[in-house]
C-alpha cells in the first residue's frame, strides 16, 4: 500500500531528523566556554565576501583561547549557513539562541542578510555586530542590540566624492547597479555629497541585477559631448571586473571609482590590465608589507592558519567584529546580554585591523578611516586614507511621505 | 470516469476522518506553543506557508497540466500589497513615499487581541492578486506545453522589475522592513484549511474533473462540452489568490524582504515539492513539503556539524532526481490519503461504524 511507505518515509524523515540534532544540543552542555554565534552565509551569492569573514571570525576565536580565553573561560563560536537565504537566516539565529545558548553573535557582510538576523537577535535580546554590512540604517532600523563593526557607506561614499572631486575633477559620471540595497544607497550617498562639493553628474546611468553586457551604459557614455572627469560605479562584486574590461576596450582610459563592493579578487582576476586606473573604497588594505602593524599581524597569522592570504577586507572585519565582541565581555565582565550591551556602547578607541572603533558618541556605526585602494599594474596599492570633511546623514533618499493630498 | 469512484459512502467516516487529522495538527500546534522554542514554530510556519504554495500551484498546474512558473509572482504581488497596507503609519512615512490616499490607510488594527486587519489586508491582497490573474491568464492559458512554461516565467520576471522600479511603494531593490509579525502557527495552519478544503472540493466538482479530462485529452474534453479556457482560468485565478494568501503570510512572518527573495529559488522550491508529491494530487501536495522540509532541515544541520557546506543542495538535487526516474509521477500521483477509510477504521474501532467487508471505495483514477 503507497500510503503505507509514505508514512514509513514520513518516520524515516523525523527519526533522522532528531538523530542529527542531538550532537548539536550536547555541545551547549560540554564544558563552561561562553557561546557566540557566527551567521554567515558561506553558500548562495554572498559566500566570497561570507567565507573569508567566517575565516576571520573562527582565527579570532583561536587567538584569544590560545591567549587564555574570555573572562578566564574559552570562547566558542557556532558558525552556522545561512544559505543566503531569508528564511534560513532568521532560522540559524532562532537555532543559535535556543539550542546554542550563545550570548551575543557576530556575522553578514551584506545588508539584507542582517536585516533578516538581527530583528530576531533583537527580540532575543542579544546584541549582534555585523562584519561588513555597510548601510548606516541599520541600527535604527533594529534595535539597539545591533552594533556595526566596519564604517557606513554615507562616510565611504564621501570620501570617494571628496577624492574624486579633488583629484580627478568636478564633471562625474555615476552608474548605479539597482538590484540591491547596498548598491543604491552607494549611488545615493554618493551623488548628495559630491554635488554638495559643487561637482556635476553629466550623466547618471543605472543597470539591472546580474549585468554582464555593459554596451548600452558605454554607448550613452560616448554619446556625451564633453567627457566625464571620472566614472563612479556603484555595485556588486560581479560587476566591477567586466565593466572596467568593457571601459576599457571601448576606449575610455579615466579614472573608474567604486565602493567596498569593489573589494574582490575577481577585479584584477576578470579586468586584468583593464583594472589599472580603479579606484576603490574599503576598511584596509590587505598588503602584508606596506599595510599598518596591524594589518601586516593580521596578513601573517591568516596566511598561516589557512594557506593564503586574506582574499579581501572582510576577513579582517570577520576577525575585527570577534575581537570587538570578546573585549566588551571582558569589561562587562560577565555574559549578560545588557552587560555586553553596555560595554560595547562604551567601547572607545578600540584598536582593530581595520581602524579605531569608537561607540560613545550614541552612534552604533563607528566613525572609521577609509581606505583607497588604487590599482597600478595589476597590484592593489594604498591611495591613501582618509577621514571624510562632510558626511551626509543617514536619511538620503527618503523623502517625507506626501501627505497634502490626504483624504 | 465513473461516478461511483468519488460517491462518499459514509458521509460520518469522512467527518471522523477529517477531525483526526484536523485534531492531530491542533495538537501539534498546542505543543508547539507549550514548548515556546521559535525555531521549531518557525520551521512549522515555514512548512505550512509551502503547503499552501504547493496545493495552489497544483491546482493551476497539476490539475490542468498548464505548466506555470510564475506563481511566485502572485506570491510577491500579496506580500508587498499586504505589507504596505498593515505598515503603521509612521513607518509607512519613514520607509516609503506613498501617495496620499495609500498614506493614510493603516490595517493594523485589531479586534481585542485578534488582527481583524492583517486579516482585511490578506484578503485584498488576494483578490488584487487574483484580478490580475483574471487578466494575465485571460492571455497565457491560450498557450500550451512549452510555451505557457516560458510565458508565466516572463510573468515573474516582469512582477520583478516593476517591484524594484516601484521605488516609491516598495523601497525598489531595498529591504522592505519593520513588517509587523502577525503570523502565527494559527494563521498558517487555518489558512492551509481553508486551501486544502477549497481545492480538495474543486477536485472532486464538476470544475475538477473539466480540469483532469482536458490534461489528459484536449480534443476529447472539448468534443464532450468542455471549454477549456474556462476550465483552465478558473484554476489559474484560485491558485494565484491563495498564493497571493501565502505572500502575506510570509510576508508578516520574516517581516523584512526584498525582490529577490521571490524568485527562481522560491519557484524551484515550489516545484520540487509539487513534483515530489505528485501533480494532481491535493494530499500529494502536503507530502511533498513536509518531506523536502524535514530532509533540507536534517542535511542543513548535517552540513553544519561537519562542515560540509552544499552538501544539502546536492543531496535534495540527487533525492529528485531518484525519485523523477523511479516515481515519474511522484509519491502519491493523482491519488489521494484516504480519510473515509481512516474514519471507518476508529469507527469500527469503536464500534459505530456498519462492517463493510470488501467494499473500500475505490480511489479517484484521474483517467491514468
């Protein structure tokens, strides 16, 4: 009888089920290590910037059991995937919270992924510090509980406006990728600051999700009387390799600059000698020579640990936001969610890879130097960093709600 | 098809039937909210979200063999129109920039501790969802095989680009957040009720079986009266209010989405389900998700332990492959769980029911 294997399945499926979730709940009672969570999403579209700040998280939690732990007790953090996936990420944080225990948790570098974790780690109670989610928004849109371990894109975004307008000039051009939050808000940042600069935007040009035919942006680029001074591309990691190819091949030799987003491997490895001339924003250069200490520490012992150099800054961030997370433990000085709280609003000139982490202004997004990163010869090199003169406000695009014409 | 195959033979068996399983998931559900663990409750919601999903795309594409893959369209068109309309207003202010009529309309009200709101708002929702059904589905069930596959999918492509485009709505490709989390275990398991009722009745009316002929047989179906446009937008106009219905439901259940959240994996999700289970069959439709759930859940945490990030994917993609080369039709095919025969079984049990030796109805055939 059919229905009858069906429920043979059926009991096949819950047996398995449970037999696979007993490992997992034993861990919560081995031992007394204080629990952290790590939401990452190491498959799906997010996994080249996910993977490398879930290896930076894991090599932070090592160093500090290997210098005696938190609160003289060893740090233990549960790394779970979220896919890149919605439901699965507010599952992993449900997962965490109630079979974990953790007490606080770190993770996502983008900022649809932290939108999904952290309203749940909020209600929860536990305070959550993004690695590399960049969108200034994001603590007000959350909580309290929800902390920023890199700089946000208003500040990113200005200091490539202020860098472009001093260094390359006042007539911009400025391509927009619209398929996501990251990307728009970039655009938007940027576009409010370099016209509050005096700068003009000869030409804003926008393209769709998953583009790798950037023909007609170029053909309306070249239908352009005057030529822009410099070409700002706000977008994804797949999307910077192919355009500066296309720019190039087209015959456009200016300048080309991008956000963090930018920050990928696959720049140099898709433009190839297309990508000299880009111009990046990011949290540090990971150059294990002419970086700062920190940075050079960081370079080595990652090298060490996983065979390669850091792929990007994420790691550094993955590893920063760990670092960050046990030294608010350590002054809180116990594992209660409020006490950590408290510490990390505290937090004050905390020295991390990627620069000085301050909290106490009542601001959740830390004010960060940026990097510049400019390729010459196919090498990353430091352009400079900076701290921007202006920032625009958190708020750009939203404009009040037209209520004239209410009913 | 003989009338004899579907005749309920004890109209009290089926009724004992149905209150077993209705009484089963209840139960469920109680110790579900005794327990207070969200994971297990979310994975619950999460399950009882596909099987609306999976019955409502059955009865467009199962029932009449007109293949669609734009269903999740529907399902996007009822999370944001929902979404916009339980918004509080502050937050309608602070995140969108709606025209002033839509400004002001806030269905986050409740009746004492009952979201009468949510629930208004689901429903519009749903009927928005299915009038452009009407429409779209007056020109796409003219096609067949092929090329209703590819129409639909141009369907969702199109919901897409619009919900990123309509900035001032939907906050375009951004995050659309600070949904208020209305749904419950409740919600869920009432509204896949009432789909399952709804849909099971179709199957077994008039309507139902117009659906099931012209799958099997255009010409003959069209010779014996049958207008198969119909037949076929009726299914396709039902399907897309309940899976505007789950929209919402997911929508006020993750509370902060994006666009892409409704795309090729929520479609192929979907679809494996249905496949699974088998196309034309309702409780086919419940089987399919409760199995693909609990084995993604089981190899997610799998791969978690041992690190084998993927290794869930691959698994899922070769269990479906097996089970397409084996079960062609999937597990239940067109039949359906018994519950008459499982009323009989606890009347009989209990003495009530009159002995029927022999006389088991016969399943509903679906003309295989």
């Amino acid at each position: 009888m059919n229905t009858v294997a069906v429920k043979r399945l059926f009991a096949a499926a819950f047996v398995l089920g449970i037999l696979l979730s007993l490992p997992v709940l034993s861990l919560a009672q081995e031992g007394d290590p204080i629990v952290i969570g790590g939401g990452f999403g190491l498959t799906g579209g997010m996994a080249s910037l996910d993977v490398p700040a879930s290896n930076g998280a894991l090599l932070a939690v090592q160093e500090i059991n290997a210098a005696g732990g938190v609160l003289g007790r060893p740090l233990e953090i549960v790394v779970l995937d979220s896919q890149t996936e919605p439901d699965t990420t507010a599952q992993i944080a449900r997962q965490m919270i109630e079979e974990n225990q953790i007490v606080a948790s770190v993770g996502f570098t983008d900022s649809d992924s932290a939108l999904a974790f952290g309203p749940i780690m909020q209600e929860a109670g536990l305070p959550f510090i993004t690695a590399g989610a960049t969108s200034p928004k994001l603590p007000d849109q959350i909580g309290d509980m929800m902390f920023m371990a890199p700089f946000g894109d208003n500040t990113q975004a200005a200091v490539a406006a202020e860098y472009a307008f001093e260094n390359f000039g006042p007539n911009g051009y400025l391509l927009t990728n619209l398929g996501s939050e990251y990307t728009r808000l970039l655009a938007d940042f940027f576009k409010i600051r370099f016209e509050e600069l005096g700068g003009t935007l000869v030409l804003e040009d926008t393209f769709e999700l998953a583009t790798s035919d950037f023909t007609p942006q170029i053909t309306r680029l070249s239908a352009l009387g005057t030529q822009p001074d410099f070409y700002f591309i706000s977008s994804l990691p797949e999307d910077i390799g192919p355009f500066a190819r296309q720019m190039r091949d087209a015959g456009f030799d200016g300048p080309i600059v991008s956000g963090d987003g930018a920050d990928t491997p696959l720049l140099i490895e898709v433009g190839q000698e297309a990508a000299n001339d880009v111009y990046f924003t990011t949290h540090a250069l990971m150059d294990g020579e002419n970086g700062t200490e920190a940075v050079q520490a960081f370079v080595a012992a990652y090298t060490e640990e996983y065979g390669h150099a850091p792929e990007n800054a994420f790691a550094a961030l993955g590893y920063d936001a760990v670092y960050l997370l046990a030294d608010a433990i350590e002054r809180a000085g116990s594992t209660d969610a409020v006490a950590i709280q408290t510490a990390l609003n505290e937090t004050e000139n905390f020295a991390a890879v990627t620069g000085s982490i301050t909290f106490t202004g009542g601001s959740r997004v830390p004010q960060k130097a940026v990097t510049i990163i400019q390729v010459v010869d196919q090498q990353l090199t430091l352009a400079g960093e900076f701290v921007p003169e202006s920032v625009p406000a958190a708020e750009p695009a939203e404009e009040p709600a037209a209520t004239e014409a209410a009913a | 098809m003989n009338a004899q195959a579907i005749t309920r033979t004890s109209p009290l068996a089926t009724w004992v039937g149905v209150g077993i399983v209705a009484g089963v998931v209840v139960a469920i559900i109680l110790l579900l909210e005794a327990s207070g663990s969200a994971f297990w409750q979310g994975i619950f919601i999460t399950l009882g979200m596909f099987i609306i999903l999976a019955v409502s795309l059955n009865l467009a594409s199962g029932f009449t063999g007109v293949f669609s893959l734009g269903h999740i369209g529907f399902m996007a068109l009822g999370a944001y129109i929902a979404a916009i309309l339980t918004l509080p207003v502050e937050n309608k202010e602070e995140l969108l920039n709606l025209p002033g009529w839509l400004a002001t309309i806030h269905l986050d009200f409740t009746v004492g501790t009952f979201p009468l709101g949510f629930l208004t708002a689901t429903l519009i929702a749903g009927l928005i969802a299915s009038l452009l059904a009407v429409v779209v589905g007056a020109v796409l069930m003219r096609l067949s095989g092929h090329f209703v596959a590819v129409a639909t999918l141009g369907f969702l492509v199109i919901v897409r680009v619009v919900l990123i485009n309509a900035d001032d709505f939907t906050r375009g490709a951004r995050t659309f957040s600070n949904v208020t989390p209305y749904t419950d275990l409740w919600w869920v398991y009432g509204w896949a009720a009432v789909t399952l009722y709804t849909i099971w009745r179709i199957k077994f009316s008039a309507y139902g079986r117009a659906m099931f002929a012209q799958r099997e047989d255009v010409a003959a179906a069209r010779s014996v009266g049958i207008v198969i446009m119909r037949s076929r937008l009726f299914a396709f106009v039902v399907s897309a209010f309940f899976t505007a219905v789950a929209g919402s439901l997911w929508g006020h259940f993750i509370t902060s989405f994006s666009p892409n959240a409704f795309y090729f994996d929520l479609t192929f999700r979907v679809i494996t389900m249905l496949v699974v289970g088998g196309m034309g069959s309702v409780s086919g439709s419940v089987v399919g998700p409760v199995l693909i759930t609990a084995l993604a859940e089981a190899l997610r945490r799998l791969e978690d332990y041992n690190q084998l990030y993927g290794i869930s994917g691959i698994s899922l993609a070769l269990l479906f492959l097996i089970i397409i080369i084996f079960r062609p039709n999937g597990l239940m095919g067109s039949r359906e769980f018994d519950v008459e025969w499982l009323g009989q079984r606890v009347l009989r049990a209990l003495s009530f029911g009159r002995r029927r030796e022999g006389e088991k109805p016969e399943r509903f055939p679906a003309g295989e």
